[in-house]
C-alpha cells in the first residue's frame, strides 16, 4: 500500500500566505506611489515598516514572518536586482576618469561626514558602528535616478551618462566599502588586512571580467544554440543565471558582499547578444524577489525602539548626507569640464540613495553591530535622501535638456 509524505500543515502554511501577503501588498503600493509619481522602492519599503513590529507588527507578534525564509528571497532579490543593473552597464564606458572622480567624491566625502556626524551625535556607539553608518550614505540608487531620467526623457544627454556611468563606481566602491566596514567590526582589519583585502577585489572583478567575457559569454550562447538545437528553451538563461551565483559566491569568498559578484556577473553579459532576453527573464525573477528584499527592510525597522535623540540624528544624517553628495560630485563634475549647471545637476541625481546602502544598513543589524534603533532610524535617514532631492533634480534636469534642446535647434537654424 502506498503511503503519501505529508509535511506539517504549520510547514506547508507559513511560505504560502507570506508570499501571497508580500507581494499583494507590494504589488498595491507600486499603484499608490505611482500615482503620487514617487519611486516604487519606497513603497515596498513603507509597506514593510506597515507590516513590522511598529504598526501591524505590534498586534500578530514578532514570529508571522518567518526571518530565515525572508532572508533568503530578500538575498535573492538583491542579487537579481544587481545583475539587472550590470545588465545595463558598459565596464568599459563606465569606468572613465570623470565617473571615477565624481564617484569618488561622492563616496569619500559622504562616508566620512557619517562617521564624524556619528562620532559626535553618538559618541558611545562602538567605532565599527559609526564606520557603517558613514557606510550607508555612499551609494547612489541607479534605481531611482534612471526613472528620474527615463521620466524625463534624457537617457540619452551627456548629464544621464555620467550620472548613470558614476553612479554604477560608486555602488562598486560602496560594495567595497561594506567589505571593509564588515572587516573592521571582526577586528581583522589592519593596514595589511586592507591592502589584501583591496587587492583581492580588483584581482575579483579584473579575472572574473577578464574570464566571462573571454569564456563564460561564449559557453552561454553555445549552451543557448544546443538547447534550441534539442527544442530547449532558455538554456542559455539558465547558464547565465548559474554563473551569476557562481560569481557571488566567489565574491562573498573573496571578502566581498556577494551582490559585487551579482552585479559583475551582469556587467560581463552586458554587450551578449543575447542581452535582451536575460533582462527579461531576470526582470521577471526580480518582479518577484526584489519587492521582497525591500519589504524586508522596511520590516526590520521598528518605530517604537526611537527617541528624540535618535530621530534628531536620523534628520541630521539625512541632511548631511544630501549635502555631502551633492557637493562631493558638483565639484569633480566641474572640475572634468561640465557647466556648474550640469554639475550640480549630477550632484542631485547622485544624491538619491538606495539599494546599496540599504543592503549596508541591512549586514550591519544582521552582524549585531548597530542595534535595531539605530538600523531604524538609519533606513528612515536613506529614504529622506531618496526622497528630497527628487523634486529638484527633476527640475534642474528638465531645465538643462530644455536647453540642450534649445541649443541644438539654434545650432540648426544657423546652419540652414
């Protein structure tokens, strides 16, 4: 007599209806934020403070989201969304001398005025602390600051390729840069740990370009023709996205946060002619799992573990750090030959943070290094640098392709 497995109705339940409850709700907040014209990041993230310990949370008790299945489709989400965004980038292109500077700047300045804006709000908060919280204001969000552009319509403008360009070197930098704080707060960093650490990295993203566009594009699109000569579909797909978590695992080996590995893994399939359908299909996958890695995020943060005095730090680092931003790239921008017009513009579409710094905030509270009130008010401190200084970047943007457009037709007419 045959006998049927059964797994526990509690086992069966809790995937099931956690699923349907995320992506439900995050599906409903991209129609609410759209209407408001605001980045649908942000509603997956307001969502999932909504469902959290502050608000719902409060009321069906800490255990409704179960944290290690959670935790591996938000991890899944980051790693889909970084491929997708080394989909859209040129290693090449990208990696100029004025993105290099602007990114630069746009890391450097940020990263330091958190820590000594921490230092002196929070002077009893341990060094790793601080060094992560400077962490979280360096990345700019690609995510935000290409709807801005694809909004606009100015994808095409020498402003949108060099904020796009500047914008992928300092998620990489701030990648590296979480690699580094997470090396500090084991108390394995010195000097020579850093060195080693650097130079595992560039050796990390130089071999992997070097091997996936010499070997790893060329084996995909075999695998692709073979599948289709056999009626398979997608086999191509299917190689690339393997390869991907190959090269995230060989990145969080290396000392690298694995969504390094994600987003180089894209970059290398970036100029494949099968390009295209990989963005579909990963765009698929993320349609899934990424509105999952920021609901996550918005669920971590509880409202209740606030003070005054954290709320007080929470609006000054978000100053801060618009203003560091903004000035850490105005100046390189100018500097590599931009009008201070258009610097300023880069400064604001590089002001928005995101993904990345989320992803910081989000190691930090996991390693037990910021505390749960400080995680909170941190990721509130990220949205309000996504959300101020869209307004103006909007305007600044609209007002510098009306220009361009403008000077363009009188550059025409004197012609004719």
């Amino acid at each position: 007599m045959l006998t049927t497995f059964r797994l526990p109705m509690s086992s069966v339940m809790i995937p099931w209806q956690q699923l349907t409850l995320l992506l439900t709700v995050a599906m409903a907040s991209h129609f609410a934020f759209r209407r408001f014209q605001q980045p649908t990041i942000l509603g997956e993230i307001f969502i999932g403070i909504l469902l959290g310990p502050s608000i719902l949370g409060h009321f069906w008790g800490p255990d409704f989201f179960d944290p290690v299945f959670t935790g591996i489709f938000a991890a899944l989400g980051a790693i889909v969304l970084l491929f997708l965004i080394g989909l859209d980038s040129d290693i090449l292109a990208i990696f100029s001398k004025r993105n290099v500077a602007i990114a630069l700047g746009g890391v450097v300045l940020p990263w330091l005025s958190g820590y000594f804006l921490a230092d002196v709000m929070l002077p009893s908060e341990p060094f790793a602390a601080k060094v992560f919280i400077g962490a979280t204001m360096v990345a700019t969000s690609v995510a935000v600051t290409a709807a801005i552009l694809m909004e606009v319509h100015a994808l095409q403008t020498d402003i949108a390729k060099t904020i796009i360009g500047a914008a992928v070197v300092d998620d990489v930098l701030g990648l590296m840069i979480l690699s580094i704080s997470t090396g500090l707060s084991y108390g394995s960093l010195n000097a020579e740990n850093l060195a080693l650490l650097m130079a595992k990295a560039l050796l990390v993203l130089g071999v992997g370009a070097f091997i996936g566009i010499r070997y790893f594009t060329k084996l995909v699109l075999w695998a692709e023709k073979k599948g289709l000569q056999y009626g398979l579909k997608h086999t191509g797909f299917t190689l690339c996205l393997a390869l991907t978590f190959l090269y995230a695992f060989i990145a969080s080996s290396a000392g690298l946060h694995p969504i390094v590995g994600a987003f180089l893994a894209g970059a290398v399939f970036s100029k494949s002619s099968l390009t295209e359908d990989f963005q579909q299909g990963a765009e698929y996958l993320g349609a899934i799992f990424t509105p999952i890695f920021f609901v996550s995020l918005g669920i971590q943060v509880n409202l209740l573990t606030l003070n005054v005095g954290l709320i007080l730090f929470g609006v000054t680092l978000a100053t801060v750090a618009i203003v560091a931003k903004v000035v850490g790239c105005w100046i390189p921008a100018e500097l590599g030959g931009m009008s201070r017009k258009k610097s300023i513009t880069v400064g604001l579409g590089m002001a928005p943070r995101g993904e990345v710094g989320l992803a910081i905030a989000s190691t930090a509270v996991g390693l037990a290094i910021i505390s749960p009130g400080l995680y909170s008010i941190t990721v509130l401190a990220v949205l309000l640098t996504t959300i101020v200084p869209i307004p103006l970047f909007r305007r600044c943007l609209r007002r510098c392709v009306d220009e361009g457009s403008e000077g363009r037709l009188a550059q025409a007419s004197s012609k004719s």
